[in-house]
C-alpha cells in the first residue's frame, strides 16, 4: 500500500473478527458447539422452500422484502412497514452504525457484549465506549452514565452473548427513558426465541422512538448458513435504514426460506423446548463438578473455571475429544468457555469430557 492510499479512521484499530472453530484437526466427525447454532438446523418447511427457490434463481429477488417482512409482522403481530431485512441481523447493526454515527459520535455496549458492535461503530470512524457489567449482567445505572451528548447508539443484547444474561423489561424502560434525546437503544433480540413469552423489546420499539429491536433468523431458525436478518422500530428510523440498504441486499432464496421459516412456529417452539432442557440439564452437571455458570436464557452455557489456564486446559481436553466449544477471550472471559446447548447426546459427550478432564471418569 502506497503512503497515499489509506483507509478510514478507525478501520486500522479493527481487530479481525474471528468466528467459533468449525474443526480439530485429526478429528474428521468433530461436534461444533462454538457458534451457538441450533441442533436440529431448520424446518422441513423452510428447507423444501429453499429448494424450491432453485426453479428461480434466474429472476432477481424482491427489492421490498414484501411477503418476508408481511409474514414476520403477521407472526410476531407487528407492522410489516416498520420492518426492514438485512443479510444476518450484522447487516442491521452495520446500517444503524452507517446511518446513525460517525467521527467524535460516541456507540456504548458493555463489557462483555457482541463483537460485532464495536466493529460496526470502528468501521463508520465513531468511537466504540464499552461499559463495566455486574458480575455478567447489564448495569443500566453504568450504561446511563456512560452516555453524554456524544452517544448515537446502544447496544444492548438481551439475552447477552456471551454470557446468556438478561435484564427486565423495566430495567430496558429505565435505560430508553435516562437516554440522551439523540441516542437509540437498539435491542439485539438474537436469541429472543429462546426465552417463553419474550418480545425481545417489541412493544418498547412500537411505543418508543428512540428504541429500535433486532432479529435474526440464524438462531433458533437455524439458518445462521443462509444469513438473514431483520429490525423493528420507529417508521422513521426504517425510512432511514431503507436508503443505504443495497436493493438486493437479499436474495430469493433467503427471502422465500426466511418466510417459510417464520411461518413454521411449531418448528421454533419444539426447539425452544428442547433447548431449555438440555440447557438446564447441561448446566447442571457441570456445576455437579465445580464448573458454575450463570443462569442462561439463551441455546449456549457460559462455563466458568478457576483460571484462564484451567479454561484453556478443559478447552484442550474436549478438542480432543471431539467437541469444539467457544474460548471467550476476546469478550474479556479468558476464564470462561461458551458452550453452544447441543441435542441430548452432544450434551451427555460434553458432560462426560468435562468429567474425564476433572478425573472424575
Ligand atoms: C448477540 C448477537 N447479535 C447478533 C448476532 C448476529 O447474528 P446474524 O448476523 O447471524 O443474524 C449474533 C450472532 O452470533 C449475536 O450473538
């Protein structure tokens, strides 16, 4: 690179993101629990969809996500006008960060939140502020006093990655009304579908203007391959949203498989069923053997051990063995290792690693 081609501010301080580890070499049917996808992958209804897609892949999709966003609306009771669709929720995030942020604009999440957050704020020359959190938890009393006239945007994931924490309603209340009035408080609703009866902020985007919700498809959907999003909010922010997505940021075969998919509520409530109790069972046992973990209410456990060299020892053992789970050093947790909750019998494999690596098998 010549001295006089240089990108923008902020992009160089952007450390690589690196997703979960897919394989262990040597070990040809190694078990992924690192990226936190479901299980049991989507719905019979959505896979014949994406098949069917294949008859079209002449055409160009959709550039209004029309019949998407009208099921996701019909499905989830909202209206299909203030909803806009992204590739993956992280297109979403990116377009929040593009439209609403840039040089000397402050962008707050807290100490353990998504990666992704501080990226997408680098990545418009805004400044990334990161907030201390209680013992794992969001503090909205710390987030508040993080913001001044600066801050454009907060992030909050709830449940939060990595550590499957969550705050109340009234708590999310508190934080959208002390907001500076130029700041949105975006909702990350990424594994809202785990939690019974949650909107993932819903109603607080339909009433609010200052808070925004966002979805994704590559969750409990299980089509975290196939990269679909959406977002929720004020008509206004949608508006502005609408400008800088690409017309064809989706492609037909995502629009007709995220449809199909979201239609398929059967498909979302057997695997939200499935995982709060493999979750329950898993965190369970590793706290029978000295490995606590707070209580999640998200498809992962976040283990905690004794020292970044016991996680990094336990994390050696289950490779292994075949099982890849998530160091989360990079979200300031070198203690701990975030644990994707697999089907029955990945969970049963995790146990009894754990147990061997204890010497207690
Ligand atoms: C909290 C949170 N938000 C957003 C995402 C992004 O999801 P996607 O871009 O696949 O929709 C993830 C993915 O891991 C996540 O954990």
């Amino acid at each position: 690179m010549t001295q006089a081609i240089r990108p923008q501010p902020g992009i160089m301080d952007i450390a690589l993101y690196v997703g979960g580890d897919a394989h262990v070499p040597g070990q040809a049917n190694a078990l992924k629990l690192s990226s936190n996808e479901n299980p049991f992958g989507p719905s019979d209804r959505a896979k014949e969809a994406y098949s069917r897609a294949v008859h079209q892949l002449h055409r160009y999709p959709s550039t209004d996500h029309g019949p998407l966003r009208q099921a996701i609306g019909e499905v989830h009771n909202l209206d299909p006008d203030r909803i806009i669709c992204g590739v993956g929720s992280d297109e979403i995030l990116t377009f929040l960060c593009q439209a609403y942020a840039g040089p000397g604009d402050e962008v707050v999440f807290t100490e353990h939140g998504f990666l992704m957050y501080r990226i997408s704020a680098l990545a418009v020359g805004a400044t990334p502020v990161e907030v201390p959190e209680r013992e794992r938890v969001t503090d909205v009393d710390a987030v508040l006093a993080a913001c001044s006239y600066r801050t454009r945007l907060v992030f909050i994931a709830n449940p939060n990655n990595p550590t499957g924490t969550m705050i109340s309603t009234s708590e999310i209340e508190r934080l959208a009304d002390g907001l500076p009035p130029q700041a949105i408080l975006v909702l990350d609703g990424a594994y809202a579908e785990y939690v019974e009866g949650h909107d993932g902020g819903a109603a607080l985007a339909t009433v609010r203007d200052n808070v925004f919700m966002t979805r994704t498809f590559s969750k409990i959907y299980g089509l975290g391959g196939l990269r679909i999003g959406w977002g929720y909010g004020p008509r206004s922010i949608v508006d502005v949203l609408n400008r800088i997505r690409g017309p064809f940021n989706l492609s037909s075969a995502q629009l007709d498989t995220a449809e199909a998919a979201v239609r398929d509520q059967d498909w979302v409530a057997k695997c939200r069923a499935d995982n709060t109790r493999m979750r329950g069972w898993l965190a369970h046992a590793l706290a029978e053997m000295g490995v606590p973990s707070d209580t999640s209410m998200a498809n992962f456990v976040l283990a905690r051990f004794a020292s970044a060299d016991e996680a990094e020892a336990c994390d050696a053992h289950l490779k292994s063995q075949g099982l890849i789970v998530r160091r989360v050093t990079s979200y300031k947790l070198p203690q701990a290792l975030r644990i994707t909750v697999g089907d029955q019998s990945a969970c049963r494999r995790v146990a009894h690693a754990v147990a061997q690596w204890k010497g207690m098998r």
